[in-house]
C-alpha cells in the first residue's frame, strides 16, 4: 500500500516537464491529492526521479502506482493541438485509472458549474452559473467563463481569456492569452484563437484566428499544430 498524509489520496502524475512541476504544485499545497510519482515514455526519461518522487516508464506505470491505490492527472500541455495530452488521458482512462482534477481554492466556480476529470483550473479563473467544463481541460490562470457557456474536451485556455456567456468552445482548441469571445460564439472543434484575437462570430473548424478583429489565416490549425494522425 502506499504511503501518504492522513486524508490525502495518492496521485501518480503524467508527465515530467513544467506543466508537471506546476501539477505537483499545486495538487500538493491545495488538494486532497498527495503527488506520489511520475510516468511518461521511456524517451522522455532522463534520470529515475522528478521533482524528488519516482520517474518510471509509463508502459510499467501498474506496477509502480497500482490503479487500485493511486489515481492519475495527465499533466501534459497543448503540443499538437492537445492531441498528446488527449492520447495519454486516454490511456490512462483504458487502464482503470481513476483521473484527478484540480480547481484552485482562488477560483471562482458557482455552485452549479460541471466539471469534467483531468481538468486543471488555475488561480483567479471565474466561472459563472451553468458553465460546463468538459474533461481533460485546462483554464491557466485569471479566465472568465460567462454564464451558460461550454467548453469541450480537450481545450487549453491560457491566461485572462474573455468567453462570453452561451458560448461553446469546439474540442482540441486552444485559445491564447488575452482573446476575447463575444456572446453567443461557437468556437468550432481544431481551433488556433492566437493572443488577443477578438471573435466575434461563430468560426469554422481546423482555423487559426488573429487579429482585432479576427481574421482567418491559410494554413490548417492542425497543419501549423504538427498534428499527427491519431
């Protein structure tokens, strides 16, 4: 059985870059999570310790962190459009984990908000009366999430994004620092919002948008993300 502090649960976490230094931070010092270990792929392994806990192969990760005694958090960031953080989210969730999710003590979440698993909600985000906030999502510091709005699976918000109320943001996409989303805007799936774009009306799938106000670039979102085929 593993070891931890009187009413914390024992966390292995995925990754071991700085997303997964911030997620061993912050599960530690404000969750009712205790991080116990690291797991990702054998090439991305350099040494057998992060952040002073175990590193181990991710391929033998049962065996160091039993799904019976540890829950996971995949702590990995937007490379290739979220798409490396969805495959390991999903591995995951096939091997029986049970996924963890971390919503700071700053944030501001109404009584009714929806949130999924593996989502990691950072300090100063606000979100009003009935957002829902699917899996394996993350909202970085200081966002609000206007009334009724619904962010899909798989979405990275970085920092002091605006999205209106009875918006939708499509699964995959990523919006970036200081854009703004008018009322009423779907964000379509694949999307690329670039920092301090204005959206004011719906967008189509796999796009980059720039600019104030948003304009459409040539390039396929997933094309300029690296996508590979999943």
């Amino acid at each position: 059985m593993i070891d931890v502090a009187e009413g914390k649960k024992p966390l292995m976490i995925v990754g071991n870059g700085e997303i997964a230094s911030m997620a061993h931070e912050y599960f530690t010092h404000d969750s009712g999570y205790q991080p116990v270990g690291f797991a990702i792929g054998r090439d991305y392994i350099i040494g057998d310790r992060f952040e002073g806990l175990p590193l181990v192969d991710i391929e033998t990760v049962e065996q160091h962190f039993p799904k019976d005694q540890v829950a996971a958090f995949v702590a990995i960031g937007d490379a290739q459009l979220n798409r490396v953080r969805a495959r390991h989210y999903r591995d995951m969730k096939a091997r029986g984990y049970q996924m963890a999710s971390y919503v700071s003590s700053r944030a501001f979440v109404w009584h009714n908000v929806k949130i999924g698993d593996n989502c990691f909600i950072l300090e100063d985000n606000t979100l009003q009366a009935f957002v829902t906030v699917g899996n394996n999502v993350i909202l970085w510091s200081g966002n609000h999430i206007g009334h009724r709005s619904t962010i899909e699976d798989h979405v990275f918000v970085t920092s002091h994004v605006v999205i209106s109320g009875f918006c939708r943001v499509g699964i995959h996409s990523y919006i970036g620092v200081n854009a703004a989303v008018g009322n009423n805007v779907d964000i379509a799936e694949d999307n690329y919002i670039a920092m301090s774009t204005s959206i004011a009306s719906s967008t189509v799938a796999n796009t980059i948008y720039q600019g104030n106000p948003a304009e459409p670039r040539k390039i396929a979102a997933t094309r300029f993300c690296r996508v590979r085929d999943e």
